[in-house]
C-alpha cells in the first residue's frame, strides 16, 4: 500500500517540477518590469509578505521584509495589479506597463479589524464569504502563527487561539498528545473527540492512541499531531451543531477543518526552515516531592529528594532533550497550474533517554486549472515514523520511582553484587530503561477536489478522499538481571498490537445562483455525502521469556491473541437554501437527513435542520454611529447528532466452549432495533463589531443548547433471554456559555505598534434527565458523576471537614464529620461502626467553567517582532492521585510522620485510603505563561547577498511559568486514555508540561 502511495507521491513531484521550467511564451511578446512598494494605508509604513499577482498574466510574487517587489517579464499593456494579505482589504490597482521600461507603484494596505469579506469553506456548500455565515466559525492563522511563535504540533496550535477550544495535555513526554473539547462535552457516553478534516476530507480524529493506552492512558499519542504545522495555511472550526449540513450525524462536537498551503501565480518561492533548541523539566529540584521514614532502629525521621539524592551521586534524573526540526517548501506557478511541495523532518528526545520520537513527512498540493469552468486540487500527504514512550503511571517508571521514593531504599539490604537501589520505589532508573514502548506509524492522506461550472449561475463540487492509518505498537519488558536484583519474579514478556484505519470520503454540493430582483440574491444548494470507516485490530502478548535476550512473542512461556475489527457508514443529504439582499443582510435555512450503519434496523433516517441569518448593520444608510465602522448581527439555530457505537443496536453472541470441548455461542447482548443517535441542538447569537476605524474588532458568541436521546446503558429484560443489559435512548442535558474575542492596536507609530488579542469564554452544564427515575449515573470509582441538577462530569465524593488525631483508630472515626452537602456537617460514620453514613457531596466540575488567553504583540526598530501568550483555564478540579498514593497508600508524607502535629481532617483522610476522595480532589485551575518570542526580520540587502529574498531569526520560548494553588506536580497533567481517561481527570507520576527553548532560522529564495 504504502509502496503505492509514495510512487505516487513521487511521480506528482515530478509533474510539479515540471512546472518550473522558465516560461518560454513571455520572451516572444514586449515585456516590462513592474518595481512597487507596500505600505499600511494609516502609518505608512512597509507591510511585508504580501501576495503581489497581475491576474492573467501568470506573474506573482511575495513582497520582502520591507515592503519591495519587483516583478519581471510582464507583458506591455494595461493590466490591474492585485496585493492580498490575511488581516488587510484586498488592493487592486491599475497599472500600465511600458514595453522595456519600469513602471513604479505605491500600494497602500487598509487593515480589517473584522473581515467580512473574507473567505470561509467550513460549514458551508462552497466558499462563502464571512458576512453571510449567521454561526461563528472560529480562524486561526496557522501560517502566521508558525513564523513568529514556537508550535510544536496541531494541537498546540489550537491552544488559546480558538475561543471555547479546551486542549488538556496529559503529560509533557514527547511525542504524546491531547485531549480537546469544544464548549465542553457533547455525550455522556459516547466519544467527545471533535471532528477533524483535512482539506474537506474527513480523517481519523483519535486523540489517544499508543502501547501502553489499555493500561492507563497517561501517555497516548494523537493522530491530530501528524499534520505537519509549516505545511497548513489555516484551521476553522465550527463550535456547535450549526454544522449539521455538511457534516451531519456526529458534528455535534464540532468540526476542526485543517487547510493545507497551496501554490500561487507566480516564480517558484522556495523556503526553509531549520529548529534547534532544548526542553527539560523546570526547576526539578524544588518540584520533585520530598519523601520522608521513620527508622525503626533510629526512630528518627528520614527524608528524601531524589532529585538532589542522585545529583550527589553524579547523576541527573531527568536529561535536558534536544528538539530539531528541518522544513523544505517550493511553491508558485501559472494560471494554468499551481504547486506547493513541502517535506520535513523531526527528531526529538525527551527528558528521559527512552522517550524520543523521529518522523518524516511530505506533501504536495497541485492545482491545475484546465478551462475557465473547471478546477481541479490534488493533495497527497504522507508521514512516517516512530515515537518512544518513558513508561509513567500504569507501567511505573522513573516518575513512579522518584515520585514515590523512600528513605528506605537508600541503604536496602540486596544481594552481594546488586548494585544499590538509591531510594527509588521499585526498580531503579537503568531498570525501567529495560523496558521499551513505541508505536511505529504509517500514514497516507490525499483527496481531489473538482470544481465545475457550466454557468455562471450553477456550480459544483466534486470531494474524493482517503486517510489510510497504519499503526504498529509494541511494549516490550525484557528477561533482565538488572531488573531481576529488585523483582526476582520478573520474567519478562511483550505485547504487539496494529491499528489499521481506513476512511473514505465521497462529497458532492451543487449550487444555483440567480438574482430575481436588482438587490437580492438567492443561493440553492444540495449535496450528498458518504462517510466509510473501517477499522481492523490485531493483537499478540506472551509473558515469560525462558532466558534473557530473548524479545519474540514465541519465546515466552504464555501467549495470546486476538482479531477484531469494526465496519461504520453514513450517507447523508441535504438542501440548503440562502436569500440575499445588497449583500449585507442574509437568511440561510437547510434540512439533512442521515442514515448511518449503526442506527438500528427500525430506527429510520434522521433529521437535522438548521436556520441562520446574518445583518450588516453599518453598511445600511442609516447607521451613523461614527465609533462603529463595522457591525453585523448574526443568529443561527441548528440540530445535529451523535451517531452509536458500532455494535451497539446489535443483538450479538459470545463465543464460548460447548460440550466435549466444540466451540459453540452464549447469548451476550439482546441488542435494540429502536436505537438511534443522540440528539443536540443549539442556539447561538453574537455580534462582529469594528470600532474606531478599524483599530479594534470584537467578536462576541452566546449559545444555548442540549443534548437528548442520550445513549445510555439499562437493564435487560430477563424474558428476552440475554443477560446484562443494553443501550437505550433516553434523558439530556442542557449546555451554555459565551465566548468573547477582542482583537485591537493599542498604540501605532513610525517605529513601533502593539497589537492585543484577548479571548475569554464560559461553558457549562446541568443535566436533567437520567431516565427510569434515575438521578445519578456513576463514571468513575474515583467520583466523577452525572447527577440530575448538576454539571456534567462532577466530582462528587465523601469530605471531612473536622477530625481530631487519635493513634486508636475507632476514636479517631468517633471526632470525624462530614460535609453534608446542606452547608453544615454530619458524623462520617454510623456510631461504633465502619459503616461511612455521610453524603457523597457535590466538590466541583471536571471540565474548566472558564478559559482564555491574552497575547500581545510588540513590533519595533521596523524588523523587531516580541510576542506572548499567557492562557488560562478555571474553575475545574482533579483527583491528586500523587498525594494518594504517597499519604494514603504508602505513608511517606509528613504528616504521616508527626500527625499529631497537621490537620486532623487530612490525617484522618489518609488513614482510609480512598474511601474520603474530598481529601484529593482539588482545584486545579491555573494560568501559565505559554509562549514568548521574539522575531528579527534580516535586512533583505544581507539576504540578496546569499541569494534569498527574505529571512527571519525567531527566539521562542515555552510553558516559562505556571500560577496555580494545584498542589499537585502539573495542573494539565492527567489519564486521557483506558479504564481511566473519561470525564475523570487524575494526575499520578506524569512528567509535567516540559519548558522549551528553541531558535528557528528561515529563508526565502
């Protein structure tokens, strides 16, 4: 397959070179030279990157760092001459180019607070212009953001740059990803993961993937982060069901479109990009837990910082990781075909040794317009590579070892020979560097988009696409002597399992377009689309290796294995139609209708409608507020869905042994022909307004929604024959919030200006059905809840308020109290019992209520760039699972050793392991200084003399500084994948969000 897909990549590398050869036709006409320059139309002053085009002409170029460009070989004659820019008005100018002369122009760049007119292709049938879309769709401008900030994948890209998009990073391991929400959750019980495009192509959204996923899931690697950042000009997400159109059956937990760069008129642009810098763990010293134990033949207090333990010994715990990264892009063409080809390369390691990741990326993007009514864009993408993963939580580690360290081990009678264990937990360092964990991936993504217009008033589309997944991840755990001085029962052994996904997208929307009055427009489109999922899992473990050096499966005394894979389609539908009037006020209405193969057999087609409209007010006549140079009004109103699990409607069997050994069926789910997909609608409004000329611009959102047909478990009825239970379609939950964005120059000079850009939005939620009477439904053991009247994925839980210490226990449990849930207190337990009488009572939400960023922008001495971020995310708590395992389960804190000495209520928490999780469940909100950087545009007269045309130096710098009252190692850190990577969020033994440093050189040519 993958054979296939890079000949292929190959040969359209080959067609796009092609593309390069001089263009012969110019030399036989007149030619002239057009010398410009752009400047921002209030300061004057130089406007760089700019795109510079004569339609027609097949000329283009990019405007260097101060504004110049100089383009040759234009044909003699009257032509216009068009400069684009994200975040301007588009200029147009008419110019006349003399045959062998040069003709010099000056043009001046208005900037757009609010940018209606600009281009919007995500949730609509074509692209559409911003002013007549009535539901927020959320830009961000990757390009830009990749030159001047460090972006270490997609997901670290969408951070705080899209208002109401929540990424919760698990751990700071490279090469691991995150988990993202959009206005929180969606389900109860079904997957939240957003939907993720690639250039219109539906691909796998996964966002916990890797070896050690079924254990934990504290370090997973998401398939988001292999789209190479220097490689994408935009992403626009939609927030709400209002994308039901397009997208349909599962867009209720919004959609995030991907837009790769593509080639513009022009001679070729080459540019490359070199990154080299350092990640280490931030003040390790002072962070690492200090461990303490009484010595029993002592009786003295003993402590430990292993971090400080083992510098004394020569040794740093954690190694400073090395990150560098090489991007080589060629783009430009004619008006005839266009081109962007682009490879990269990253090598990364981590903080430990056996936490790395290499990978290898390409892509290349051709357009090719043939005739005036067809266009046609081909996009072939592929990454390959491996990723090394430390092991943390499930499978210890050297986290687990330091984390949970003890005085006790400094000096612990092993056998004669054995090296010392140093005070680690369980295995020392070099041990669980016996142990290796990595996925090796494959993966091809490519479409071809055709456009047809055999009128001026009808279009269409044409979308085929494919993402092929191919993932091979491996945990092995060697039959070492190393590890045996310290586990004598370790054998070793290893598990191989293959994830093989394979999505198909088949997308078609037609568009007519007719203008029955003088001033009104009206846009009719219909469209279809099938969605084809398939996904195959292979697994293989042994346990046991006779000897050591030994790494095969069938070198292990006890093997198993297993083969599954699961089957999903969806075809869906659609009308949609817009009215228009002077292209200022816009109403859209549209109906889909959905079947998908895991609906059940007598659940029938789904419907999903949707109303927006849209009122350019300031463009009226009788809009005279002087401070508002822009203000439209927006409304939007829309229903979608998430579909079942696969099998979930299914009455299905078991495989077991029969009768003298045959294999024979027991029956294991009764299934539910009536099962259909939840159901979420929502209401937004908001407003886009520009003030004072344009220098500042505001983006406001509010939305209401909910979320019913919940696909939830219940009992089977036992005269159906089959045990257990099944999955129904009942209750809801309601969900708000807002989201506000303020974009804005505080101050502008000859020599210097800042830019501001603030978000800040709120989710939250209550929900309000359960069905059958009941009130609650437990998520986790640890005390996630969804209770009827709460937020969705609350943290309830016993809480003691007051206890006084007492060596006997039964006393201890006699002074305890409980919160009650009612303001006042109650006895934890039943008089003279181990009984626990108090309440589960209500502690806090799992998913943030608030977040937002701030992110200045300085530019001075004309070549200087300082930027920043500080994002922030509130009102959330977390289980510290640290705190548990080293207070309650292994007694190292200190109030373990002097309890008579802390709070009584902690004391009396850690004496009973769990079962009062108020003690741990704490606020975790935080606001982190995220990014900081500073840009040096090169003169380009240095440039030219190397043959460039532009070049920039970038300093950046990450995760700097944390404020938070979290007492636990990292705030961010927690499980996002396995038995415990829900709603729960626990934080034990991860490595926390590394600080970075990293320069970046590029280079235009």
């Amino acid at each position: 397959m993958y054979q296939r897909c890079r000949r292929s990549g190959l040969l359209l590398f080959v067609l796009a070179l092609s593309v390069l050869l001089p263009d012969l036709v110019s030399a036989q006409q007149p030619t002239g030279t057009v010398r410009g320059r752009i400047v921002a139309a209030k300061t004057m002053r130089a406007v760089p990157s700019a795109q510079v085009s004569i339609p027609g002409t097949g000329r283009g170029i990019i405007a260097n760092a101060d504004g110049n460009f100089l383009l040759l070989n234009v044909p003699a004659g009257t032509h216009t001459l068009r400069v684009e820019l994200i975040g301007f008005s588009t200029a147009e100018q008419a110019i006349t180019v003399q045959a062998g002369e040069v003709t010099t122009v000056e043009i001046q760049l208005t900037e757009q607070a609010v940018a209606l007119d600009e281009l919007v292709v995500t949730g609509t049938a074509g692209g559409t212009e911003r002013r007549a879309i009535g539901n927020v769709v959320t830009q961000v401008r990757a390009a830009e953001a990749v030159e001047s900030s460090l972006i270490p994948n997609v997901q670290g890209l969408l951070n705080a740059r899209a208002s109401n998009v929540v990424v919760m990073p698990g751990t700071g391991m490279v090469g691991t990803g995150a988990k993202i929400r959009i206005r929180g959750a969606s389900s109860l019980s079904l997957s939240n993961d957003p939907l993720i495009y690639v250039d219109g192509v539906r691909v796998d959204n996964a966002q916990a993937t890797g070896p050690t996923i079924q254990a934990f899931g504290s370090s997973v690697i998401s398939r988001w982060n292999d789209f190479n950042p220097d490689d994408i000009e935009s992403i626009e997400v939609i927030k709400g069901p209002a994308a039901a159109t397009l997208y349909g059956t599962e867009a209720a937990k919004g959609v995030v479109h991907i837009i790769t760069k593509r080639g513009r008129v022009g001679t070729p642009v080459w540019n490359f990009s070199m990154r080299q810098g350092a990640s280490w763990f931030q003040n390790a010293e002072d962070r690492m837990y200090v461990n303490y134990w009484r010595n029993p033949s002592t009786g003295e207090v003993e402590s430990l910082n292993l971090v400080t333990s083992e510098r004394e010994n020569g040794i740093d715990l954690f190694q400073v990781g090395h990150l560098q990264n090489y991007s080589l892009s060629v783009s430009g063409g004619t008006e005839g075909v266009r081109y962007y080809l682009g490879t990269d390369f990253d090598k990364e390691t981590g903080v430990e040794p056996t936490n790395r990741m290499r990978r290898m990326s390409a892509t290349a993007n051709i357009s090719i317009y043939p005739h005036e009514k067809v266009d046609v864009q081909a996009r072939l993408g592929y990454i390959g590579g491996r990723t090394y993963l430390s092991c943390e939580a499930g499978c210890g580690g050297v986290t687990w070892g330091s984390y949970f360290s003890t005085p006790e081990h400094l000096n612990e009678n092993l056998p004669p020979g054995s090296p010392p264990r140093r005070g680690y937990r369980s295995f020392t360092r070099e041990a669980y560097y016996e142990s290796t964990d990595f996925q090796d991936l494959g993966r091809f993504t490519g479409s071809v988009h055709v456009d047809y217009r055999p009128t001026t008033w009808f279009t269409n589309r044409f979308v085929f696409g494919t993402d092929e997944v191919r993932e091979d991840n491996q945990s092995l755990t060697e039959r070492s002597p190393v590890v045996q001085v310290f586990s004598p029962g370790q054998v070793g052994g290893k598990s191989v399992s293959r994830r093989d996904v394979s999505y198909n997208t088949v997308d078609y929307a037609g568009t007519l377009t007719f203008h029955p009055f003088a001033d009104v427009e009206t846009q009719t489109s219909f469209g279809a689309q099938v969605y084809r999922r398939f996904t195959k899992f292979a697994a293989a473990s042994g346990s046991d290796f006779a000897l050591p050096g030994l790494r095969a499966i069938n070198a292990t005394a006890e093997t198993s294995g297993g083969e599954n894979y699961i089957e999903n389609a969806t075809v869906g539908g659609y009308i949609q139609q817009q009215v228009g009037w002077r292209d200022r006020v816009f109403i859209t209405g549209a109906l889909r209708a959905d079947d998908n193969s895991a609906f059940g057999e007598n659940f029938d087609l789904v419907y999903y409608p949707k109303l927006h409209a849209t009122w350019v007010v300031s463009e009226e006549p009788f809009f005279g507020i002087d401070q508002f140079s822009t203000l439209r009004l927006r409304f939007a109103y829309g229903q979608s869905g998430t579909q079942p699990d696969a099998f979930a409607a299914l009455r299905t069997f078991a495989a077991v042994a029969g009768p003298g050994g045959g294999s024979t069926v027991t029956p294991s789910s009764p299934g539910n022909p009536d099962l259909g997909p939840e159901r979420s609608s929502e209401f937004e409004f908001g407003f886009d307004a520009g003030l004072f000329d344009e220098r500042v611009g505001i983006e406001f959102t509010g939305y209401r929604g909910n979320v019913r047909d919940m696909i939830l478990i219940t009992s089977s009825p036992p005269s159906a024959g089959f045990p257990g239970s099944q999955y129904t379609n009942l209750g809801g939950f309601d969900k708000w919030g807002y989201e506000l964005m303020l974009r804005g120059r505080v101050f502008e000079m000859s020599r210097a200006a800042l830019d501001l850009t603030v978000s800040f939005a709120m989710n939250d939620s209550k929900v309000k059905d359960l069905g059958a009477g009941n009130t609650s439904l437990v998520e986790s053991s640890f005390g996630i809840e969804h209770r009827v009247g709460y937020p969705v994925g609350s943290w309830f839980h016993h809480r003691i308020v007051s206890a006084t210490y007492d060596p006997d226990i039964n006393v201890m449990r006699a002074s305890m109290m409980c919160d009650d849930g009612q303001g006042g207190t109650v006895a934890c337990f039943a008089p003279g019992t181990n009984t626990i009488t108090a309440p589960r009572v209500f502690i806090g939400r799992s998913i943030p209520k608030y977040e937002g960023s701030i992110s200045p922008s300085l530019e001075f001495l004309e070549r200087f760039r300082l930027t920043g971020m500080i994002d922030f995310k509130l009102d959330h708590f977390k289980w510290d699972h640290n705190e548990r395992v080293r207070c309650a389960l292994n007694f190292i804190c200190i109030e373990n050793m002097f309890p008579e000495d802390y709070d009584g209520a902690k004391v009396a928490a850690y004496g009973h392991g769990d079962r009062f999780g108020g003690e741990y469940i704490q606020d975790a909100s935080f606001a982190k200084l995220r990014e900081i950087s500073l840009a040096y545009t090169v003169p380009p007269s240095l440039v030219q003399r190397i043959g460039g045309t532009r070049a920039s130096i970038v300093l950046a710098a990450r995760n700097l500084h944390t404020w938070t009252n979290w007492e636990g190692m990292e705030p961010e850190a927690m499980f996002l994948g396995g038995a415990r990577g829900g709603f729960g969020s626990l934080e034990q033994n991860n490595i926390p969000q590394l600080t970075q440093f990293v320069t970046t050189f590029n280079i235009s040519f």
